[in-house]
C-alpha cells in the first residue's frame, strides 16, 4: 500500500482521523477532507509526522461542486487516488412524529448523498487505471434500526445498498466496494451521554464494552489493502456483538 493515496471525508477527527492514522502507517499519502478547514489542514499536519504526504481540504461532501474540487485537487497534488473512505456523517435525531423536514433532509445529504457524490468522482478515476477501494461507514442502525434515529437508520440502509450495487457495476475494473458497520463506538459523541444511557447501550453489547474508532480504522485498512482483492459487495460489523 506504501504509496497509494486515500481520501477521507470527514477525517478531522474521531474515526476518520484514526482511519487516516492507520493508513499512513502503512506508508498511504492522506487527504484529509472536513467540513473544518483547520481542522482538516491540522489533522494532515498532525499525519505528516508520519513520513507520508497529507494535505487538509475543506467539502461539503453533499455539494456537487465543492467534491469535484477537492478531487481535482487531489489529482493535482498526488497524480492518482486509490483508496476513497467516506466516513462524512452527522446525526439530527428525534422521533419521527416530531422530527423536521430539514433535519430528514440535512443528514440524507451529508450521510448518503455525500457517498454518492464522492462514489461518483471516484469511480471516473479508479476505472480509468483498473484500480480502486472504496470503503463506506454505515452503521448498525441500518441493520437494527433505532428509536429517533429514522433519517440516520435510513441514511446508512441506503449507503448498504449503494455499496451492493457500486461493487457489481465495477467489479470488471477491478474497483472493490465495501462497507462497514460500527456499533456503539466511544468518540466525541457518545462522550457526553449519560452514565445511565451508556449503562443501558452497554447491555445490549455481548462484549460489554463500546468500540473503538482504532477497532473501525482496523476493518477499513484491511478493506483498504490488497489482503481483500477477492472480497467486494460485503460489510464487516464492527459492534461487539450486538447485532449477529
């Protein structure tokens, strides 16, 4: 993989920053895209240090327009890209009967219509070298469903789909497509839940314990690398059991 160039959406921090740290421990030059500008541009520096090439860009992954920038930008600086991850995603959570059309709409576009729009400048560039990864980060939400959660369950449903029918239009280009699922991960925001609610997510974890987002950066790499040339079309739960 030494050599090869990845991009990350929504990699500032959290599981797209480790995502980033791992493949640049294996010698994959980052571009690190986020919503935050310095964010972005402080999470490369940080990959640099490394001994790998990094650049920090600034998308709205749901904007046409600003994702075929950063792919030109990408281009531009490491002439090819191999790997894309498309970890961009927010939450607006509330029950249905109360939850506003623009909270439906806002994590539909950042969450699936981001994969798509990534998905879509990606397989323009790895099909023309017959040569690609494409990882997406759904959830268990979307195998399991959850109470308040129907814009991301459905967001994350729809990325498992798109994953199935990207990995069969081009499978014959040597391009793989796959996902994965985290459960209850420990990041920024599950820190600010109460104890009580992490007691009871905790219950429902066989092995009694949230992930990590290392744990999910782990099941991207190996997506990522040559180890998983045969395998497209499939997701890896990474959720301690909670959903089999």
């Amino acid at each position: 993989m030494k050599g090869q160039t990845a991009i990350i959406t929504g990699a500032g921090r959290g599981i797209g920053k480790a995502i980033g740290e791992s493949l640049a421990g294996r010698g994959v030059n980052v571009v690190v895209v986020d919503v935050n500008l310095d964010m972005a541009k402080e999470a490369a520096s940080d990959l640099e240090k490394l001994g790998i090439r990094s650049i920090g860009l600034k998308a709205d992954v749901s904007n046409s327009a600003e994702v075929g920038s950063l792919f030109e930008a990408a281009q531009k600086e490491f002439g090819k890209v191999e790997i894309l991850v498309n970890n961009a995603g927010i939450t607006r959570d509330g029950l249905i009967m109360r939850m506003k059309e623009e909270d439906w709409d806002a994590v539909m576009n950042i969450n699936l219509k981001g994969t798509f729009l990534c998905s879509r400048d990606a397989v323009k560039m790895m099909a023309k070298q017959r040569y690609g990864r494409i990882i997406n980060i759904a959830s268990v939400v979307a195998f399991m469903g959850n109470p308040g959660q129907a814009n991301y369950s459905a967001s994350k449903a729809g990325i498992v789909g798109l994953t199935k029918t990207l990995a069969k239009e081009y499978a014959s280009r040597s391009l793989t497509v796959n996902a994965v699922a985290p459960g209850f991960i420990a990041t920024a925001m599950t820190e600010v839940l109460a104890d009580n609610v992490k007691q009871e997510m905790m219950k429902s974890i066989p092995m009694s314990r949230f992930g990590t987002a290392q744990d999910v950066a782990n099941a991207v790499v190996f997506f990522a690398s040559p180890d998983s040339g045969y395998i497209t079309g499939q997701v890896i739960h990474v959720n301690g059991g909670m959903y089999m």
